[in-house]
C-alpha cells in the first residue's frame, strides 16, 4: 500500500492542496451567477429539464439500487464485520446515535417540506388526479413521506461502509475518498492528481451545498421570526439570523461531538417531540391522527408506483413529483458523501449492518412522523378554510405559508417561537456536523486517532457562512442551488466506486471471519 500521502503534518492543520482550490472553484462558479443571475438560472434551469427528460429513469433506478446495496450488505456475510476492534463498544448508545444520524440526514428541511410540501403536489397532481382534489391533498402528504424515506437515506449511507473500514479497521490516517478507492486504483493514482481530483470534486459539492442549506434554511425561521415579531423580512433580519446560527454551529463544531453535536441532537429529539405533543393537543389533534393513517396507507399502497414514476406517456411535461423526485435524489447526492464520512467517523464500534439499518430506519420513521404532524395541520387549515394555503403557495415562497399557518394555533407565539427553536437546532446540527466533516476530510491529522482541530473547525463554519451570506447578498444562491443538484452526477460514479472498493477489502482481509463479534455461549449472559 502507498505511503506517500500519509505523512502526518504537525504543523499544518489543513490540507491546503484540495482545500483551496475547492474554494476558488465555488468562488469562480458563484461570482458569473451573482452577476448574471437570471440568465445563469435560464440556461442551468435548460439544462436541468434536459437532465430530467433524459435520465429520469437513470436517478429512479439509482436510489432502488442503492436501497438494495444496503440490505445485500446488511443481511449478507458483510453485515457483521465491525467497523473497529470486534471488542470495543459502541462510541455512541442506539438512541444518542439515531439522533445525531437524523438531526445529520434531515436537518431543518424536514420543517418545510413536513409542513407545506403538499401543497406542490395538491396543485400539480400525478396519475391524471384534479388538482386540489382528495386524492391529490392525500397523495401530497404521501409524497411528503416519501422524500423522506428509503432511497434518500440509501443515497446518504452508501459510502459509509468504505469510508468506515478505512478509518477504523484500516487505521488509513486519511479519511478521504481517494484513500477509499486505492484499492481500486492504486497507489500511483491515489498519491497524485487522481486522487486529489477525486477529493475536490466531495469538497465543492459539499462547499455549495453547505452554503445553499444555510441560505435556504434562513428563511425557515425568518419568516416565522417575522410573523412572531410583526415585521417584515429583510436582508438585515437575515443577517441577524445567520450570523447567530454561525455562533451556534461553529460552538458546537469547536465543542466537538460529544458535547456538541450530540447533546444538541439528543435535546432536539425530546423538543421536536413536545412540539409535535403540542401542535396535537392545541390543534386538530383527531383530525392528524387520521389523515396521518391515510398518508401512511396512500404511501405504501402507492410507494412502488411513485418510486418508479417518469410520465412516459405525458408528453405535455413533467408534473411536480416527476422532476421534483429527480431534483431530489440528483441533490441528495451531492451530500451523499459528506453523510457518509460522517456517518462512517461516528460508527466505530458498530457493525456494518447497524449502520447501514439505522441509518435507513430511523430518520424514515422519524420523518414521516413529522410530516404527518406538520402536514396534517396544513391540510386542516387548508380544509376548513382558516388559512389558504395553495393560493399563499402558489402567490409566495412556500415558506411564506407556514407562519400563518402556525399563528392559527392557540397560543401561536409559544408554537411558533418552539418552531423558530427547533429549526434553528435541527440547521446548527446539520451545518457542525458540516463544518466537523469537512475539517476532519481536509486534516493533515491521524483521524484514526484523533479528532479534527477545534481551530480548523472554526475556520470552515466562518468560510462557509461568509460564502453564503455573499450570495444571499448579491444574488446567485438558486443558481448554485441548481449547480448542486448538477453536481451528483459524479457523485453518484463515486458512491458507486466505493461499494466496490468496501466489498473488495472485506474481501481481500476476509473481514467476516477476522473482524466480526466474538459469538456468545448460551450460557453466557
């Protein structure tokens, strides 16, 4: 194996060949758009709707495929190698783990489309539906659901287990990409401009990324923090808001993720859970139950028929759950990898199969929880008509709509200052998680041993919210949005190259029989 690039530098703390032109990249991308803005989103827009007529079934069948990579490696020999000495606990309990991995893969987005992404749906219906109709209002909240469910959260993981066997059973100082595939591709190409290709196309991705879900989360709680306080949403009141999530993720991201990212991911579970307790009592408690059952029921009667939708025969264009299905899974992608570094960092002690399952089960079930919650309330207010929803939607941003929606509870400043909370947490979470990951990717550091450098950390949180602010500023934030989506396509040829490279280096350490749990004597207790 190639040594060369695992000299570990004690006096540099990030690794400035990947890092900076990863950062000059986004700076070059973004400068033309923010110029240019309306003209950048025509033509990225065209060449999107060209992605989407052309390789809709391409991303259908990715996430399927994914979802059954997962369960081969889960339930196959595979599944029982231990990410680390086949001795040692767990770093994290099942509960602290399953919160940190959903406050990672669902973030503060899970409050928009929980709460208002119906609404899409119910205006542009599938399957030949009328819009507004019952059908439509149910499929909306299925459709909700199913966003959040088994192909994304595959989409996320599905790099986890080459990115955890180098760091943990390996001992690779590197946790990067390229250090994944020298298997593949050897030394030669690894040490040199290969592999250093291959780790600034996962840093731009996720640089863009990172900024685009700051600058779209803002609006998640300026909104409401504006409906809250009776004023309107301004640049500076965005301001006020990103410059205090940048206090807050980057002191959980110095904190680390012990006292940081997990004790802000285990609180959020317990706060997100007595909002929902209020939002059932205050509001159309029944009403929630029930519609939830038939969301559940509309999903899993349907999840076949959606998972594999692509209009074939609408020659007139795609609705909305067609090209936004596409969009979805294509920008899932761009994280894929950062949810998979991540993922894989914070799994030592696990086994393949408890990561690969708990990272598929526990941010679906907890999402569709959440969209029956919050969607239900919409739908009712929809319904009875104490706030128009699909004409606010239609009219505004869709976030616009969920403020009035909020205020139509009793006690409206407690449920939206608790919304306004749990966003903001959710968000901090997603973004020091960022921050952590990018910081241990760029290390010059053993991250076999050691954590990322506090300092380092910091450094990344600053740049990435400087780089969003700027585009929120001066335009060219839905132009990058739009690149990031772009940017899965070699994501998905990545992803795809480490489920190789984890199966051919269990294979080659015959990891199922060398570093599995010991088995216990029935006796044993």
């Amino acid at each position: 194996m190639g040594r060369k690039n695992q000299g570990i530098n004690s006096e540099r703390l990030i690794d400035y060949r990947i890092f900076v032109p990863s950062l000059l990249v986004i700076i070059a991308i973004s400068i033309p758009f923010s110029v240019y803005e309306a003209q950048a989103l025509d033509v990225l827009n065209q060449i999107f709707d060209t992605i989407v007529d052309v390789f809709s079934w391409g991303y259908i069948w990715y996430g399927i495929i994914l979802v059954a990579a997962g369960l081969y490696l889960s339930f196959s020999k595979y599944g029982q190698v231990v990410l680390g000495d086949p001795m040692e606990k767990p770093r994290f309990t099942l509960f602290e783990y399953a919160s940190i991995l959903i406050a990672m893969g669902v973030g503060s987005t899970i409050m928009r489309t929980g709460m208002v992404q119906w609404s899409a749906v119910a205006n542009d219906p599938p399957f030949g539906m009328e819009p507004g109709s019952t059908e439509a209002l149910l499929m909306g909240n299925a459709y909700s659901m199913f966003l959040w469910s088994f192909q994304v959260f595959a989409i996320f993981v599905m790099a986890a287990p080459a990115m955890g066997y180098i760091l943990h059973v390996r001992k690779r100082p590197l946790m990067r990409i390229s250090e994944a595939c020298r298997i593949i591709f050897g030394d030669k190409f690894t040490d040199g401009m290969g592999g250093k290709i291959l780790d600034m196309i996962f840093l731009v991705s996720i640089l863009a990324g990172a900024a685009v879900t700051l600058g779209l989360g803002a609006p998640i709680v300026t909104h409401n923090l504006a409906r809250l306080m009776n004023m309107d949403v301004t640049f500076g009141l965005t301001l006020i808001v990103t410059l205090i999530w940048v206090i807050l993720f980057s002191l959980s991201a110095y904190l680390g993720i012990e006292k940081g990212i997990k004790r802000l991911s285990t609180f959020n579970m317990y706060l997100a859970g007595a909002f929902a307790v209020f939002v059932m009592v205050a509001g159309p408690g029944i009403f929630i139950l029930d519609y939830f059952t038939d969301s559940v029921s509309t999903l899993l009667t349907n999840y076949v028929g959606i998972s594999l939708y692509t209009e074939s025969l609408n020659l007139e264009g795609a609705t909305h759950v067609q090209s936004n299905t596409v969009f979805w899974f294509a920008y899932s992608a761009t994280w894929a990898m950062l949810h998979s570094v991540f993922a894989a960092k914070i799994s030592r002690g696990r086994t393949i199969k408890e990561m690969i399952l708990t990272y598929l089960l526990a941010p679906t079930l907890l999402s569709w929880a959440a969209t029956g919650v919050l969607g239900g309330l919409g739908v009712h207010r929809h319904l009875t008509g104490e706030v128009p929803v699909l004409d606010i939607v239609q009219n505004n941003e869709a976030v616009a709509a969920i403020p009035e929606i909020l205020a139509s509870l009793p006690f409206a400043a407690i449920a939206l200052t608790v919304f306004i909370i749990v966003a903001m947490i959710f968000l901090t979470t997603t973004l020091d998680s960022t921050t952590y990951t990018i910081a241990a990717y760029t290390s010059t550091k053993d991250m076999s041993k050691t954590e990322p450098s506090r300092y380092l950390r910091v450094i990344v949180a600053v740049v990435i919210a400087t780089l969003s602010l700027i585009l929120m500023r001066v335009g060219g934030l839905a132009p990058l949005e739009v690149i990031s989506g772009l940017m899965g396509l070699p994501i998905i040829v990545i992803q795809f190259l480490t489920i190789y490279a984890a199966i051919k280096m269990m294979n080659q350490d015959q990891a199922w029989v060398n570093n599995v749990r010991p088995k216990q004597n029935p006796g044993d207790k």
